[in-house]
C-alpha cells in the first residue's frame, strides 16, 4: 500500500505537465541553468510540501464510506504498527506507516488500551485513533424486561445474532452450570435479574448466565434475603411465586393483591389455578388460555398440580419480589381479569362467578 504514496507523487507529476507543458518546459530550461544543489534543494522542498499535503489528507479524510466494517481483538501484546497493518490489511486505512507516524506524533503507543473494537473504513485516522486510546470496546447491549423467561430471552438473544436460542437454553438447564451457581431447581429460571446488559463479542452463554445469575445474587443479598429469612421464606418459593404474580399482574398496584390470594389458597390447599402456569414451556402467556391448555397435564401447569409449580415460570422484577414478602392482608381466593387490565378480586366462589359472567361472557 506504501508504493502508492510513490505513484501519487509520480501521477502528480505527469499531470501537471500535461496540463502545463508551457510552464513545464520552461521549468526544465531553468532548472537547466541552475547548480545541482538548488536542483536538490527544490526537489526536496517540493517533496515536503507534496508529502505533508498527503498526509493531511490522509488524517482529515476516511480512506472509505463505511461500507467496510470489521470487528477486531487487540490483545495487550499487540503494538501499534501490528495494530496498523492489521487496520490496513482489513482496508480500514489507506496507510499502515502513516497512521503508525501519526500514532508516534501523537505519543499514543502506550496509551492504547486492550479490547474488541469495532471500526469501519467511514472513520477518520485520527476517530480511530481516539476510540483505541479511550477504550471505546465494541459491546453487545439488550434488556431483559421483567417477566421473560427463558425461552423469551433466548429468542430475544437470538434476534440480536448474540446467541442461538438452542445454545442458550443448553447452558440454562446444564447441570454442571447448575451446581457451580447452586441453584436447587432443573433450570437457571427465575434467577437472571431483569435488567439492562452488556457484553463483549465473543462471550459464550454460559458466561453470560453467570454473570447475570451473579446480579441477581447481589440484589437479593443486599434488598430481601434478611427479610425472607426472617419470614421463613425459602428463596425457590419465593422466586417462583413472584415469577407468576409477574406474568398475571398489569397493574403495578395489584401486585401485593395477588400475592394475597395466592397465600391464602395455599394455606388452605387449594390448586392455585394460574393461568400463566398452564402454558409454561409451551408458549409465552399472553393474557387467555384454552381449556386444552388448562387440561394439559405438566409439572407447571397449577390447574392439574396443588401446590407451587417446581420453579419459577419467569424472571421476576424486583415489584413482584417484595409483593410476596410483604403481601395485602385480605379475605381473596380468587380474581379475575377485567377488560382494562385490572382484576376483580373475590372472597367467595358464588361472587367470582358472578365477576366470571360479568367480565369474560
């Protein structure tokens, strides 16, 4: 790529006297009549000037249009005329010694910080420059809104061409993975912590549900583990409640509410009949289920079990979370939902039916 800042000069050249032979040829009869040393003394003057007008240009424009993107790992054994070849051979600069020049004109070897970065041919010398001395690394970001399941947020991953949803869900029922997180249930459900997440091209799944396994951990510790302890609330049961208090609440409000009913059908060995359970793994709730989906006999489903299901059937937010340390005090066994997204909530069969016929037929 060098040998063409020798053709331009040479190109140049040819253009000028071309264009100006009048011009050109008197300068020959000059130069004819001169000494050598001012013939040499010219010539290096004009090489000057030709050479800082191109390695202006080289700073102030792009070498491309941005059509050419590449992600690159700059490990911290790299330097900076490895790290310009490599920007050269992908076609993102035009000059591998000159962006190394201006690297060294700007006392940026030791400055330049390790990690994955996304360039493009669009970028300027000295933008590229920049995002290497700042460490601006190329970072994967999503959020994982409250209530995904798994099953959602593997898709959501595989939507964004993070990871396949098969290898997602792979890592979420390993059970060596399981171990290592010590998490007493067949799956990692209910324990990734909704939230916004960013990680670095290259990080495998399983990294991934450490680490968002990990926020969950931290949250829980600092915010809600005393209380649960002083409740006598196993951690399962309480992710697992939240989780479906979460897929069924649409008002905020009415969180602590369904908690209530919950508790109380417990207390007095009712199936909890959650409809969300009944499509658990199946597809995700979006607000009715069939009476093929309430027949359907599955370890989740609350209409065919008593009980809590074996695990959480979501990842709850941390609303939902406190609904079920610290539930309303109510007479309810049962709710149903209205057409606005709130629920009517009974204490008796006869009066659920009554809110049944008003608000579904």
């Amino acid at each position: 790529m060098d040998n063409q800042i020798l053709y331009k000069y040479i190109s140049m050249l040819r253009v000028f006297k071309e264009r100006f032979p009048s011009i050109a040829s008197l300068l020959s009869k000059y130069a004819a009549q001169v000494k050598p040393w001012m013939v040499v003394l010219f010539a290096l003057l004009t090489f000057l000037v030709l050479s800082l007008s191109f390695y202006r240009h080289f700073l102030a424009s792009p070498y491309g249009k941005g059509r050419i993107v590449k992600v690159f790992d700059f490990s911290s054994g790299y330097t900076m005329k490895k790290i310009s070849k490599e920007l050269e051979k992908s076609r993102i600069i035009g000059s591998a010694t000159l962006f190394s020049l201006y690297a060294r004109i700007q006392k940026a070897d030791e400055k330049v910080q390790a990690g994955t970065y996304r360039l493009t041919d669009g970028m300027s010398p000295p933008e590229i420059l920049a995002k290497l001395i700042n460490g601006d690394v190329y970072e994967v970001r999503f959020v994982v809104p409250e209530g995904y399941s798994i099953y959602q947020i593997g898709e959501l991953l595989d939507n964004r061409k993070i990871f396949s949803k098969e290898s997602f869900l792979r890592q979420c029922y390993n059970p060596a993975l399981l171990q290592e997180l010590n998490i007493p249930s067949k799956s990692v459900e209910g324990y990734l912590l909704p939230r916004t997440y960013t990680i670095k091209p290259g990080t495998d799944a399983a990294i991934l549900i450490k680490e968002m396994v990990a926020q969950f951990r931290s949250t829980y510790a600092l915010k809600y583990a005393n209380q649960a302890k002083s409740l006598g609330l196993p951690e399962l049961k309480i992710l697992t409640l939240a989780s479906m208090i979460e897929k069924e609440a649409v008002v905020p409000a009415e969180r602590p509410l369904i908690a209530s009913v919950f508790f109380n059908r417990l207390k007095k060995n009712m199936p909890l009949q959650s409809d969300p359970t009944a499509v658990y793994g199946i597809r995700a709730f979006a607000g009715k289920i069939s009476k093929k989906d309430i027949l359907r006999e599955t370890p989740y489903n609350t209409y065919s079990i008593n009980g809590l299901p074996p695990g959480p059937i979501g990842n709850p937010g941390e609303d939902s979370i406190k609904a079920v340390l610290s539930p309303a005090q109510t007479p309810y066994l049962y709710f149903v939902a209205r057409k606005d997204g709130t629920h009517h909530f009974s204490a008796t069969l006869e009066e659920h039916n009554r809110a049944v016929e008003k608000y579904l037929k």
